[in-house]
C-alpha cells in the first residue's frame, strides 16, 4: 500500500479568493497568498523573507469556499506547483502558482467556534428474539 504525498502551502490570504473560469469553463478560484518560508541550518530553523503568489482552488466546491476564506485567514492547501510562462512588455516571464486540491483553515492559527444541532435519541427497541417452532429436525 502506497501514502499519497502531495505538496502542501501554508500561508495567509492577502486577496478574497475571486471567482473564474479556465478556458474549458471549469470554475475556479484565484487568489494572493503569502506564505513564510524557512531554512533549516543544522538544528535550527531561520525565517526567510515571505513568498508572495497565486494560489487557485480547482474542485467542485468553489462557492462554499469563497463563502468561508476572508483575507487575513490563515489556511492550509494541498496540491501541486504550476509553472507558465506569460509575455509582458515583449519579454517572456516565467511565473508559478499553487494548484489546490484540497483547502482548509489552519486550525493553529484560526480562531474558530464550533456549533452543532442537538441530536435526537433514537427509540430504544427490544431485541428481536425468534419463538422456536417446536419442531424436531
């Protein structure tokens, strides 16, 4: 049996996640993240300058997600890089954005209530119990 590894983005929103569509009318949603970056010397860690990208949610439950993330929520997203290049002012520019699969908060660092509905006990029912039939096999 095989664990599925994916990359995984750890940041804050900078932007609301805005709604869009590729050019094959898959929905999607785009936004500006900004995420910190670390650097491991020897039994230390040291705090990079923050990485400022784009990040782009591709699932079938693009609204409910525009309805939960506010800029200046921190998340956690799992997926894959996507590099392109795009052409600005007659030159080629390599740029990169975060695809994600699966987006959620960052419950380290989220503040959060959660509330849930009461649940009705079901009626206790006696245990079924069959009456012998008498009969010799």
């Amino acid at each position: 049996m095989t664990i599925p590894i994916r990359q995984c983005l750890e940041g804050v929103f900078l932007t609301g996640l805005r709604p869009g569509a590729t050019r094959t009318g898959v929905p999607v949603l785009r936004a500006r993240v900004r995420a910190q970056q670390w650097r491991h010397e020897g039994e230390t860690f040291t705090l990079q300058e923050p990485v400022i990208c784009d990040l782009v949610v591709f699932n079938e439950s693009t609204q409910r997600a525009r309805t939960r993330f506010r800029p200046g929520d921190a998340f956690i997203a799992s997926g894959h890089v996507n590099t392109y290049e795009v052409t600005r002012d007659g030159q080629t520019v390599p740029c990169e954005e975060f695809v994600a699969r699966r987006l959620g908060h960052d419950a380290a660092r989220t503040r959060y209530k959660v509330t849930r509905t009461r649940r009705r006990l079901r009626p206790a029912t006696p245990p079924v119990v069959q009456a012998d039939s008498g009969r010799a096999s």
